[in-house]
C-alpha cells in the first residue's frame, strides 16, 4: 500500500522532470531540419556564448554576494525582534506580488524623471543615470532575491538555542565573538540553501535584463529566450539549457552536502 | 485509502461531465453559425465595431489578444482554438503561407477590398495579397525630441552616430528591424542575405553603442513618453501612440529608406465559421467603419475610401502616410529562412554584447 502512494509522484517525476530533460538533451543534437549535430555545442564553444557564460556567473555571483550582506543582519534583526511573525511577514509580503509588476515599477523609480531623481533634485544632487545600468541591474534583482535568502538564513540563525549563545558569553567571549565563532558556523547550512535558491535562479534571468538594463546585460536566459522565440532554433537553445543545468549542478555540489550531515547527526 | 480513490473518482467524473458539455456548448455556437473567433493584437479595434458588427449580422465575436506574431503562431500551431480571423503581420503571412495554415481568400466575397489603396497593396507581394488583407500599415523610423535635439533633422540614418547622441537612443529589440535600419544607412537593401555586407552592417553598429541607452520592448512607448531618452528608433503605430502623449516628440522616416510593414486579415485553414470570417473582413473593410476604427486604432490605414472621410491634418500628414516618392524608398521584410533568420540574431546578439 504504501508503495502505492508513491505511484502518482513516481509518474509526476517521469512526466514533468525526467522526459522534458531528456527531451532537451535530444534535441541539442538536432540542427534546423532535425540532422543529428554536434555543431551547437561547437557554437556553444565558439565564443559568443562562453563569453555570455562567464557575464552570468559574474552577475550572478554579486546578486548572491550582495543578498547575502542584506539578509544576513536582517535576519539576525528579526531574530531579535519580539514579534518575528510579523517582521517575516512584512518583509515577504512583496513576494506575493507579480514579479514583472515590481520590476516596471522600478523603470518609474529609476528614470530620468523618476522617483530617485525627483528627491536627488530636490536636494540639488544632480541627476543620476540609474535605469539601464549595471547597479540598477543589482538592485532590483537583490530586492527581488531578498526573501528567498532571508526565510533559510532566518529559519537557520532562529534554530540556534538560546542557551548556546548566553554560555558562550558567560565563558567569556565578547560580542563579535560570537557573532564569528558560534552564531555564523551554526547557520552556515541555512547560508548554502539560501546561495542555491538565489544563484540558480539568478543565473538564468532574462525579463530583467531587457527591463532594467536594456539589453546591456546579456545573460544564458536572454540568449534561450531568443533561440526559442525568435529563431526557432529549439536545438541551439536546448544546447544552452543544457549548459545552464550542468552549472547548476556544480553549484549545487559545491553548496550541498549539506543535508546528509544533518541526518548523521540526528 | 477508499476515500482517497473515490475522491480521485470524484474528480475525474465531474472533470469529464465539464469537459462533455463545453464541447456540446461549444458546438451549438459554432453550428448556430452565429460565433466568430477573432484573434488580434491587444487595443488594435475599436471594440465598439463589435457590437455593431453583431446588430447587422447576429454574429457575435469572440475576441482574443496577442502581444507578438511569435506567441500567436505557437498557439495557431497548437491548434486549441479554431481561429475564424487572424491579423498577423506580413512576414507572418508569408510564414503562415509556407506552413500551409491559411487558406487563399476568394476575393468576390470581399467587395469593399475596392476600398484597399492600390499603390500600397502593389508594393506587396501577390502571393501575400493573395492571401491576406492589408489592416493596417506603417514605417520604422526615428522618434526624436524636437525641443532639445531640433539641430539634427535625422534626415539620414547616419544622424545616430552623431557624437551628441550620446547615451540617448533607445532601440526596439528587433534583430531585422535594428540590422536593417544600418544596412539602410550604408544605402543597401534590409533583406540582404550577403553575408559580407551583414557583417559590414554588424560591425558599423557596433560602433554605435556608445549612443545605446537601451534596446527595449514594448515598454520604450512608456519610456519616451516620460523623455527616459532624447531618440528612439521605433514602429510609425508606436510613434504615433507616444507623440498624442508626448508633444515634445516628432517623428521622421530617413531618406535611404525603411521597413514597410503591414498588419493583415487572413483566415486560417481550421476556420470553422468561413463565411462570418469573410463577413467580418468585409465589415472592416467599409469605408465608414474603417474610418471609425483608424479614428480609434490612430495607425495608418491603407483604406483609401477611409482615409478620405478623415480630417486633412491626418490625411497630409507624410510622416505616417508617405507620399510617392517616399514610398519608391520604402521595402518590406521578407521571410529570408530560419538560417539567415538566425544569422541577423546572431549579429544582432554581438551588437548586444558590445553594449555596456
């Protein structure tokens, strides 16, 4: 019986998760007529697209850095706090809007006669080019981030037991000691969830990119959007998603690990 | 567990009774004769048309939207909904063609296509008139702020390298209408599929990056109306959208010429209301009512009976209904095939790249 239950789940798997990726590694090998070709992942190789690879890595990674270096305190904040169900709450309520509602809403913010420029002006601190920059590009994407690194960083730093943090104290450690020594290795595993659930993504970001930067950001997710959409090159464009896996992969290996630990504890 | 498997039971049951009578209902619409599935871009008919076209004929018309010709193929090849009318964009036409997905429009049946002004519909190919009806048609050109950058005429595409633009162009995200405007400006044609000359074309854009504000989508009619940026090269329809908002903008189509472009009605092969499809095409063809609309819509009408029942502001206005000469400059995009389709991407993707 039990083994039953898991039936649905087991065709799910096979339905959603395991035929689409060998769909999309097959068609990798097809050309535009459906010859079998090794020529997009030469084209992969070839440089355009390596050079893509590494702009999304590198953006990627500060997206991460710097939604790491704002959830981090915040959560620590929160965990201090009296009433943390309401802090969370506030702080996750902008999830529940639609992602390209928030992003145009920054277009208003960053313009030229935006929001930014309106109080810079007023203040007499000249214009700034925000939109279509770089430093627009991470702001949004941290804003947007920020609640899917809070909740483990959070759920992580909110499980250390009190008692750890006031023995450590009365052993003589001071303040930052702590912070360093105890509080920052105990949540280290809610760190490495939340690097994966913000860099995976991350990587792959293409309605932002055309939004906020216009263009002059180019990640993976620009260039599948377009192999698809665009040249109906579904071959090219799954030779991408392929990549674009395998790097998750990676990610996932270097951040994971993690949860065989935990059970071996237990 | 029994509760489990009749709730499943449950569900199936009544998912099945939904789905048997949707597709009775479905069915004694279409059998009425009385249902017309009309697929169009999103704001392009004045909706007040369907209800008058519902009090002369009973018809009533279900409409839906798209927002680019690639979304609408995809769901037309998918074949859920048996569309009755579609107004793809010409070089849709000319792929929907080849797919075998319209059907050639008997032209009897469509007396006011009279109405249809010969001098444009010409410059189409016959196998695309053969097929489609012109609805609407425009240029790309350049949309620029006359307060502040009145100097510049943009009488040429080559004013957008002018070292004063810099920062300032916003950009469609069209790898053939981006390409095609600088093979227009080094005086070739923007169908070429010369692989030299593409090249010359990439490698002159890349040297227009520093300029590059953004290349954007839709939103850029937003962005020029709140002055994001001083020039943009866009669509005449958008144009014409952005300076009723914005009065600072003008808009001009350089002389070496452009894209002309055109949305069309055609009628796809799994129609299963033909005879309202033609009914409403006519419709919209009549002078009066394609007045109304082009009123509405505020593009440009190839409707030439139209056009004369509309003010002499609009009808002289030649920076969205060029004159002769103008025309001679102007050319359509051709399907040129999904390699060289992905060969302009290509380019257009390097060009993108040198951005920063």
């Amino acid at each position: 019986m039990r083994r039953l239950l898991a039936v649905p789940y087991f065709i799910w798997m096979l339905v959603f998760v395991i035929t689409p990726l060998l769909l999309m590694a097959g068609y990798s090998f097809l050309d535009f007529s459906g010859n079998i070709t090794l020529n997009n992942y030469a084209e992969f190789f070839s440089g355009n697209y390596i050079k893509m690879t590494v702009s999304s890595f590198w953006y990627a990674f500060l997206i991460t850095i710097f939604t790491l270096l704002v959830s981090y305190p915040l959560a620590l904040a929160v965990r201090m706090t009296s009433n943390k169900t309401m802090w969370l709450l506030i702080i996750i309520l902008p999830t529940w809007i639609n992602l390209l509602l928030k992003t145009y809403a920054f277009i208003g913010i960053f313009g030229r006669n935006g929001v930014v420029n309106g109080i810079a002006g007023w203040l007499n601190i000249g214009g700034f080019q925000l939109l279509f920059s770089d430093a627009a590009f991470i702001i949004v994407s941290v804003y947007i981030f920020m609640p899917f690194m809070l909740l483990p960083v959070f759920n992580a730093i909110d499980d250390i037991d009190n008692n750890l943090l006031n023995a450590a104290r009365d052993l003589g450690a001071s303040r930052t000691e702590v912070l360093f020594k105890v509080i920052m290795p105990l949540s280290v595993e809610g760190v490495k969830t939340g690097v994966q659930v913000v860099f995976i993504p991350s990587l792959s970001l293409f309605m932002i990119t055309r939004l906020i930067t216009g263009n002059k950001v180019i990640t993976l997710g620009t260039a599948i959007e377009q192999q698809f959409l665009t040249n109906e090159n579904w071959g090219m464009g799954s030779t991408i998603g392929v990549f674009l896996i395998l790097m998750m992969l990676i990610v996932m290996i270097f951040t994971g690990g993690s949860s065989k630990k935990r059970v071996n504890k237990i | 567990m029994k509760t489990f498997i009749s709730l499943i039971a449950v569900s199936l049951t009544a998912g099945i009774i939904l789905l048997v009578t949707a597709n009775l209902l479905e069915q004694s619409d279409n059998n009425d004769g009385n249902t017309l599935y009309v697929y169009n871009w999103g704001e392009y008919i004045d909706p007040g048309l369907l209800e008058k076209f519902y009090e002369e004929t009973g018809i009533r018309v279900v409409y839906e939207t798209f927002d680019s010709n690639e979304a609408m193929m995809v769901k037309v090849n998918q074949g859920g909904t048996p569309y009755d009318v579609i107004f793809p964009s010409e070089y849709t036409v000319e792929k929907m063609i080849k797919d075998q997905l319209i059907i050639p429009l008997d032209y009897s049946r469509l007396p006011n296509a009279k109405n249809i002004d010969n001098d444009i519909s010409s410059r189409m190919p016959e196998e695309i008139t053969a097929y489609s009806v012109p609805y609407f048609f425009g240029t790309v050109g350049i949309l620029y702020n006359e307060e502040i950058v009145p100097e510049l005429k943009f009488s040429t595409w080559n004013t957008l390298w002018d070292e004063s633009l810099e920062n300032e162009i916003l950009m469609v995200d069209g790898a053939r209408e981006v390409l095609g405007m600088s093979l227009n400006s080094m005086g070739e044609s923007l169908n070429t599929t010369d692989d030299e000359k593409l090249q010359t074309a990439a490698d002159k854009l890349i040297q227009l990056s520093p300029n590059i504000r953004g290349i954007v989508g839709d939103e850029i009619a937003s962005m020029m109306t709140e002055n994001e940026a001083q020039v943009a090269v866009v669509w005449s329809g958008m144009a014409q959208d952005i300076m009723r908002e914005n009065d600072e903008m003008n808009y001009t189509v350089p002389k070496e010429g452009s894209n002309l472009w055109f949305d069309a009605m055609v009628i796809p092969k799994n129609s299963e209301n033909t005879d309202g499809a033609y009914q409403f095409i006519n419709f919209l063809l009549d002078s009066e009512i394609a007045a109304v609309n082009t009123e509405w819509v505020g593009y440009a009408t190839p409707n030439t009976a139209a056009l004369e029942l509309m003010d002499e502001e609009v009808r002289k206005d030649t920076r969205f209904y060029p004159e002769d000469e103008q025309l001679e400059s102007l050319e359509m995009y051709r399907d040129l095939g999904p390699e060289m389709i992905s060969r302009y991407n290509e380019l257009f993707l390097q060009f993108k790249m040198s951005l920063d």
